[in-house]
C-alpha cells in the first residue's frame, strides 16, 4: 500500500512528557488487502482507528512488537483509495545519546521546554503510525503541533499557518512533499526566526530560515549568509537545491544535529572553526541533496549519504580557499578510515552502525569520501561530477519545480559511471566497497627497471593506474592485470609514487599508527 497523504496531528504536554496524536492518511492499494499493517512504537496505545469511514472494533487491531496490524471487516480491491484515521497517545522513546541513540529530547533553555526528536536508527514510528521503510515515502504530509504558547514548533516544508487556540496552546501547521519517513520531526522551543532570501542561479529564490533560541541571533545571521554559499557551491558542482519550493531551514536543538528535510537541526554551538565555516551545519545541509533527494534503497548502502556528503566538505573547502584547504582536511580523513569490514556488506547482512571494532560506521564518512577522491582522479571531474547529478536526480538536466526523490544503490552508481567514463569499473567497485582490505601497492626496484604490483582480495585485476614522478619528471603509468614495469634513467633515479596522494591504498604508517593508539 501507498500513503498518498497524511494529516498528522500532534499536541505536546511538555509537563507530562507525553503527546496525544492523531493521522488521517489516504491510501492507495495495488494488490487486495484484506488487513493493512503500520509501524507504530508499543509505547503508545491506540485509542480508536477508522478505515473507509467505519471504526475499527479492538478485537480487529493489534500491535505485536510494534506492528500495528488492522483485520479488515471488507478487502480492499486493488487500485481503490480508502480514508483511514489512527488515533494514539502516550510518552514517547527518550532519546540516551541522540542522534545516535534517538528518540525524543525533553531539555529545557532560559526555564522554557527546548524539545526535539532524532529517529534515523530507530525509524518514523517513535513518533506516528508511518511505514518504518527507508523505500516509502509519503507523497504530501501536513502537520499540526500543538504546543504551549510561547513556544515555536518547526516543520518539514511550508509553514501554511500559525493559530492561536485560545487555551494557552498554539498550533502550527506545515506542508511538506515527499519527506524522508525518518525526516519528519518535532523540533520544539523559544525560537526566534533568521531568514535570507537566496536568489538561485537557477532563477528561483529559495528562503533560508534559521529558529535559533534567543541571544544566538547575530551568531545565525551569520550561518544563514555562510548556508547562501553552500547553496552556491552544491547547485554550482552538483544540481539546484531539490527543496527550493519549500525553503532551506534550520533549527537549534539540544542535540549535536541531523538532515531532517527542509529543517536539519543543529547544535555545534556555533563554534569557530579555523576552516573558516561550520562543519556540522555543511554536513548536514549536504544531506538535503544525498539522503533526503537521493536515498539509500538499503542502510548497506549508506555510503551513498554519508561518504559524499562527507567529500562535499574537502570540496567546499578547496573551492572556498583554495587547494591546501583540500587536500588538509582529505589527509585529516584518512586517518580515520579503518576498512576492516567492506563498506558495502551483503544483502541481507545489516551492518551494525555502533560497532566500534568494525568501524563500519566511520568507514561510511571516510572511506566513502576517499574513495570519491581517487574516483575523481580515475575518470576526472567531468565524469564524476555528471555522474553525480544523474545518480542524485534521475536526469542530467534537473530543473526546479519537478525534481522527485530517488533511491539507489552502489550499483546504480556504477553503472552511470560507466556510461559517463565509458570505462568498466567492475574492478574498482569490488575492489573498494565489496571487500574490506584497502589495495596493496608494491613497488621494488631492480637495476634501473621499477616494478608496481597491485594487490586486493578481490578476483578482479585491480588496474589503477599511477602516476610516477622521476628525478621531478612526471608521467602516468597505466596498469593492466594490475602490473606495470618502467625504465629508470639510472639505477638511483629519485622516484616518487603517486606523489598527490590520490589513490586510496594501504599505508604501512597509518596503519602503525592506529595499532598504537
């Protein structure tokens, strides 16, 4: 089943850390139901649930381990759309570490409640009755919270109105399209609202709209002018900003941040970065692009979010001040890659995103980045960069106004790679994010004649080429079946091997390094 719509409606009871909640959805079918399933956390119970106008008798619902499940009276024939209405109430997942541990964040600033949720590992149903799937999404969704007067809630998408309920709450109506299930939020608190209009390149203007609580105003003012430069890099490298429609936002929250659609929450306390720019709030601005516009059909695949939102920083940087600032912070990544498991696991193996030995969940940053590093030097940046508009939206030539969230995986990438480079890459995928060893490089020496030998786990002849500096004379060196041999012009020729560290291979020191921490 499809959830065309939904109306979700929820009042805050700050005191009682509890929230009374209702959804109306409109569903479409494309096979005979004859029960329909939501997921929707056990804490919460349900109080009364109509489908096609009839209410539902308790015998007919259940909710085993969080899968909401309703026995329907009459199937439901295919291609019908039916009215279904859920209503619950309870206190929601408290959040231990969000956003890692997620939940919901009851905090309070200046004595007033500073309130908001962060569900990516624990999925949409912390919240609301939703299909708990990285592959659903909603088409349109409006929500209505409810909260004490005083407060502000935020939301996904367009505010459509602000009113005043006479009874010492206020409600706040949004509209969003298309929304990441783990993307819709409640982001609570005594907000005041900073906001630019960004003129696109592309002829639309788009408003950046930052909530910050009270005193940090000029503090985001000045993020609000630094996100109208990421917005200038990421349509200048990658497509216009997908949500244009709707706005760029941003709030301050208790907790360090997350890329929920259209209002990522932040919390880096506006530090000063010697970098010049606020690491946290480019990171997860780059996530409206790779995770709410392009998404991962599988978490095995999460990669895709975080290792080119992750290369996007060396990027803005370089293209903000230059190539030093580039190639600083890629070394400052490297170091932090561990590749003892691949990047990319099975199908059917679920990576755990909190296993420190593994690392998985550090090579998905790191390694993923590096690895679009030494892309972009394999095919160069007239094919990594198409590639990456095509992967991200579907065509080469996305126009505001009727760009639609995709999903996709590392071989959907390949394959456009492939056709954009016109070279098969089989090798360097299954080298990179199949197995978990980096590639091995060998160089030794015989008289005048060097011998570069690659070696991976893989089946596959890694051909990487490398480029080779001797005596201060550079030339790139092509490697067939993973094997290249060149003349010296004298037995001690100085000889310097990939000397712009572009490819990502083994390091003997790195490698000692980590061992002795």
């Amino acid at each position: 089943m499809q959830i065309e719509h939904v109306d979700l409606a929820i009042q805050v009871l700050p005191e009682e850390r509890r929230i009374l909640g209702s959804a109306d959805y409109t569903i479409s079918v494309s096979d005979r139901l004859e029960q329909m399933q939501f997921d929707l956390d056990p804490r919460y119970a349900v109080s009364r649930i109509t489908v096609g106008g009839a209410e539902l008798p308790a015998s007919a619902i259940s909710n085993p381990d969080g899968l909401l499940t309703l026995v329907l009276s009459d199937a439901i024939e295919a291609g019908e759309t039916v009215p279904v209405s859920i209503t619950y109430a309870g206190s929601p997942h408290v959040a231990r570490n969000a956003p890692w541990d997620g939940g919901i964040v009851w905090s309070q600033h200046e004595g007033q409640p500073w309130i908001a949720t962060a569900f990516q590992g624990e999925g949409c149903d912390m919240l609301w009755p939703c299909i708990d799937n990285f592959t659903h999404r909603v088409d349109t969704i409006e929500t209505r919270w409810t909260v004490p007067s005083g407060l502000v809630a935020t939301g996904n998408g367009v505010l459509v109105s602000e009113n005043d309920n006479g009874d010492g709450t206020t409600t706040f109506h949004w509209r969003a399209r298309d929304p990441s299930n783990y993307g819709v939020v409640l982001q609570i608190g005594p907000y005041e609202l900073a906001e630019r209009m960004y003129e696109s390149r592309y002829g639309n203007t788009i408003p950046i709209q930052f909530w910050h609580l009270r005193g940090n105003g000029k503090d985001a003012r000045r993020l609000v002018r630094e996100t109208e430069t990421y917005l200038d890099f990421f349509e200048t490298l990658i497509g216009p900003y997908p949500f244009g429609d709707e706005k760029a936002g941003i709030v301050e929250t208790p907790h360090l941040g997350m890329e929920h659609q259209t209002i990522n929450a932040y919390g880096n306390r506006y530090r000063p970065d010697p970098l010049g720019y606020d690491w946290l709030l480019h990171h997860e601005f780059a996530h409206e692009w790779f995770a709410n516009q392009l998404t991962h059909a599988s978490i095995n695949h999460m990669w895709l979010h975080e290792g080119i939102g992750t290369w996007m920083q060396p990027l803005y940087l370089g293209w903000m001040h230059g190539e030093m600032y580039y190639t600083s912070e890629m070394w400052r990544q490297r170091q932090m890659i561990n590749s003892r498991v691949p990047l990319v696991p099975p199908e059917g193996e679920l990576p755990d995103y909190n296993d420190r030995e593994a690392g998985w969940g550090s090579d998905i940053y790191a390694k993923g980045s590096w690895i679009m590093h030494t892309l972009r030097y394999l095919v160069g940046d007239v094919a990594t960069f198409r590639s990456l508009t095509r992967l991200t939206y579907g065509t080469d030539n996305p126009v505001p106004g009727e760009i639609e969230p995709v999903l996709r995986t590392t071989d959907d990438f390949r394959l456009i790679l492939e056709e954009m480079s016109g070279e098969n890459l089989e090798w360097f995928f299954d080298a990179y994010f199949y197995q978990a060893e980096l590639p091995r490089l060998a160089s030794t020496r015989d008289g005048d004649v060097l011998t570069l030998r690659w070696t991976t786990p893989s089946a596959l002849d890694f051909e990487m080429p490398v480029e080779v500096v001797v005596d201060g004379f550079e030339q790139r060196v092509e490697m067939p079946e993973g094997t290249a041999q060149i003349t010296l012009p004298r037995a001690d020729a100085h000889v310097l091997v990939d000397p712009r560290n572009q490819i990502l291979m083994h390091d003997e020191a790195i490698a000692r390094w980590r061992e002795s921490r």
